[in-house]
C-alpha cells in the first residue's frame, strides 16, 4: 500500500524547526526579543514610507509583514520600485 506521506510536500520538510532552534540557541530568549523589537519599528516606518510615496499598504502592519499594492498612478520609474543600484529608465 502507498504511505500517502511519501507524496506531500511537508513530509520533504522535516527539519522546518531548524531555523528556529538555530536562532533561540544562538541568540537567546532575549536576543529574539531585542530583534522583534527592533524589527517591527522597521516594518511600520516602512509602511509609513510606502504610504507617503502613494502606494496603499494594505494591511494593519502587524510584526514584520506589510501587505501592499501600487497603484497604476505611481509610475515603476518613480524609484521607489527599482533594485538598488539599477539606472532609471
């Protein structure tokens, strides 16, 4: 009989815990701590930025993720949306 585990793709992502035990083992209870406390400023400045140059953001920035969506008012060539580094067009 076919074990139905053997064809999904979580069962090919056994060690997903990793990253986490690799992070609270080298920074600590705290050091996680300090990194979301430092983060989540980051993400709402972001947001706040992303706003100011008229892109709706289009969550409430919770953590460190933020939802958003430009506009087709806001040109690509207004900068914002170029890979560091690249030439204006």
């Amino acid at each position: 009989m076919r074990a139905p585990g053997d064809f999904v793709p979580e069962s090919s992502r056994r060690a997903r815990g990793f990253a986490t035990w690799a992070a609270l083992s080298e920074l600590g209870r705290t050091g996680i701590a300090e990194m979301i406390e430092r983060c989540c400023p980051l993400a709402r400045r972001f947001a706040e930025k992303l706003t100011e140059a008229g892109v709706t953001v289009v969550n409430d920035v919770v953590l460190t993720r933020s939802a958003w969506s430009r506009p087709c008012s806001v040109p690509v060539s207004a900068g914002w949306a170029r890979p560091r580094g690249a030439a204006a067009g």
